[in-house]
C-alpha cells in the first residue's frame, strides 16, 4: 500500500509541474492567412502632350453655281459640279487627358488638289465654269475617350481655303472661310506615335465672281458684265501618323 501511495504521489507531482510548465508556454501563433494575388500593374497611355505629324487622302464635292435675275439671265441660273482631289499636308495639336476623357485642339494646313472639270451647261455663258483650291486648313477642337491606347473622338471649328473660281474664262481668287466638323480614331502604336483615320465636313460658304470679258458685257449681258456666286462644300477621309512628346 506504501508503494502504491508513493507512486501516485508522485504522479500527481509530476502532472502538476507539466501543467504548470505548459501555462508558462508562449501561445501557439495563429495559423497565416492564404497570399493573397496582386496581378501586375498595366500602363494606360497618356494621351496629353503636343504633337505633330503629317496628313493626307481625299476629298470630294460639289460646287453650286448661282447666277441671280440680270441682264441676260431674265429667271436667273442655278448649277452644280462634282469636284475631288488629292490632299497632303501636315498637323499640329495638343491634348489634356482626364480620366479617360481627352479634351484638345487642332491645326492642320494641306496643299489641295481638289477642282471641278469644266461644265458646258452650268453657266450658260460660253460653257466654262469650275472651282477649285490650291490648299485648305482647318482650325478646331476635339473631345473623345480614350480605352486605352485607342481614341474615339468628334472635332469641329474654322475651314480655310484658297478658293478658284473660274466663269467663262475669268479666274476670281479668294480666301475664304467656313466651318468643317467629323469625327475619327486614334490608336497609339509605339510610346510616342499614333496613327489615325478621320472624316471632315467642309462647308467654305459662298464666293462672288464677276465675268467681264467681251462675252459678258455685250448684248445681252450688262455692259458691266455677268455677276454670280460659287458655293463650295468638301467630305475630306484623311489618314495621318503623328509623333507626340512626352505628356504631363
């Protein structure tokens, strides 16, 4: 019976000091939550910065001869030409990026190549009477989104032009102004180049002419001659590649 108390005297002892030894243990840590996966960052393009390029296409159009009741024209005359052409020229503009909105201005000024042919039945005169211009520019805005590295954006402001008018021979020279609007795409190919394709309304209003050769001031004609007005109206698609300094 002795032995037997002893040994479980010596029992508890022993499970005593275990338990007391564990409380003085530090806590087991708590188990680490599962890594999380942060995908890489991908760079937007920043479409703000000056940039500058060069331009070209085709352009096609009518030009509206009116010729108002005079001498010679008891009801007046009315007429119209299909014109077309080549353009080249360069581009300079800016952009302001927020978000993915794109806000800037734009200047462009092409040599152009775009007249009518002759017409025999618009002028009624001696059968010449055509339009032309030797170049055209455009001043204007432009308002897009940009996903990315691609930019949708609308454009509208000034149109410029050199405009020809010739009547029965006589060749009249003005600069005249109108307004153009459009809309085109963008894509940024390389870090500073970007390559578009855009279309352009032109509307250059009205010019003045006045035929005072010998077969306008004689009978019937006024001896003052054949006075009328040409209207000029263009659909420019232009292709372009710009080069864009760093943006801020």
């Amino acid at each position: 019976m002795g032995m037997i108390r002893t040994l479980a005297f010596l029992c508890a002892a022993i499970g005593l000091s275990g338990s007391a030894f564990a409380a003085d243990l530090p806590p087991a840590p708590a188990p680490r939550a599962p890594a999380i996966y942060v995908p890489p960052v991908v760079p937007v393009y920043n479409w703000s910065g000056i940039y500058v390029g060069v331009n070209g296409g085709w352009g096609f159009g009518n030009a509206n001869f009116t010729i108002p009741v005079q001498p010679g024209f008891p009801s007046g005359a009315t007429g119209s030409s299909t014109d077309n052409g080549g353009v080249v020229g360069g581009t300079l503009g800016v952009n302001w990026q927020t978000g993915g909105f794109v806000f800037g201005a734009e200047g462009d000024w092409d040599y152009s190549a775009i007249n009518t042919g002759t017409t025999a039945t618009t002028c009624q005169v001696s059968g010449t009477c055509q339009t032309g211009n030797n170049w055209l520019a455009t001043l204007r805005g432009r308002f897009g989104y940009a996903a990315d590295g691609v930019l949708f954006y609308g454009t509208a402001g000034g149109a410029f032009a050199n405009v020809q008018t010739v009547f029965n021979g006589v060749t009249t020279t003005h600069d005249q102004a109108g307004w153009t609007a459009g809309a085109g795409i963008e894509w940024a190919f390389a870090d500073n180049w970007t390559a578009r394709v855009e279309y352009l309304y032109v509307d250059l209003g009205s010019t003045n002419f006045t035929c005072t050769t010998p077969v306008c001031t004689s009978t019937p004609f006024a001896p003052g001659g054949v006075t009328g007005s040409a209207s000029l109206t263009e659909n420019l698609v232009r292709a372009g590649v710009d080069f864009k300094f760093n943006g801020w």
